[in-house]
C-alpha cells in the first residue's frame, strides 16, 4: 500500500493547513494484490476487489476469495477513517464559523448601539427651534372666502352630435359635387 504521492527533490517542504493528507478521501493508492496492481481511491480499490472476489467464488477458489476479501476489508479501514477525519474537520470548520458568526454579531450590535447613542447625543446638542404660540382662539367661523381653494376638476368638452345632414360636411368634397 504505497501512496502514489510523491515529492519532488526540488520542492520545499510547504506548510500546508493540512499536516496529514493521508487520510482523504479522494487520495489515490497503488495497491499490489495478488491480481497485479490496482490503482484508485479507497472506494474504486474496494469496489475492484470485490468483484474479484465474487469471480474467485464463482470459480471456486476459496482460498483467493478470502484473500480479495481481505484487501477488500483493509480497504474498507481506510475509507472509514479517512471519512471520520473528514467529519471532524467539518464539525471544527462549522463550530469556527459559528464562532465567528457569533463575533461578527456582537460586534454589529455594539457598533448600532454607539450609533444610537451618538444620534441622541447629536439630536440633544442641536439647537433646538423656538416654541411658535398657536393662536387664540377667537371664536371666529371660516368662512368661504377664507377657506383654501379647492382645484376644480377638469371634464371634458361634450362632443357635438350632428343633428341634422346639413350639419354634416361630406368626406370627399369632389364626390358631394
């Protein structure tokens, strides 16, 4: 079970976010078995010794059978741990994101509420407009001439109907003639 990585001599070893890429779901193997080499993900190798066990059962080798079902097994192994990995790494991703949402959130209330407060220390600085003493009330009734004008509404002029022929001027002038 040989990872098909490998590193070249010129490449620095690079700090990557992922000190174990060992467990990952979509690294590809090269597996010898005793059918020659197989080469995929743990899912396609599972998937190609099985079926090969399933051909070994067929031709009754039993003995062969049990040894796919082993690689098949090993396989297997891989897979779930890779995805328990994977699984962690989603549940610490999530738990971060929540977190920061989180931050993000308290940081967002406290900026509105020094807003808030800086309005009101604003509104309460502004000068403030001279209180204007309504009118005495003098008994007084409006009356129409006082009252606001209303816009009187626009209608339309009444098309005129033709009462009579003689009314009527004729389409063609020529034809009439």
């Amino acid at each position: 079970m040989k990872s098909s990585r490998s590193r070249s001599r010129g490449k620095s070893n690079r700090n990557r976010s992922n000190n174990n890429p060992g467990n990952n779901l979509n690294r590809v193997f090269d597996s010898s078995g005793p059918e020659g080499k197989v080469r995929g993900t743990p899912q396609q190798i599972i998937d190609k010794y099985s079926q090969l066990a399933r051909d070994a059962q067929l031709s009754n080798d039993r003995v062969a059978a049990e040894n796919f079902q082993q690689h098949a097994e090993h396989y297997t192994r891989l897979q779930g741990e890779a995805q328990r990995d994977a699984d962690a790494r989603r549940a610490a991703a999530d738990e971060q994101n929540r977190q920061r949402q989180e931050r993000e959130r308290e940081a967002r209330e406290a900026r509105e509420a020094r807003n808030a407060e800086r309005r009101e220390t604003d509104q309460a600085a502004a000068p403030q407009p001279d209180m204007v003493e309504s009118p005495v009330d003098t008994g007084l009734v409006e009356t129409p001439e006082n009252a606001p004008k209303k816009r009187a509404s626009r209608s339309r002029k009444p098309k005129a109907k033709p009462d009579d022929a003689a009314s009527v001027a004729p389409e063609n002038p020529e034809a009439a003639e």
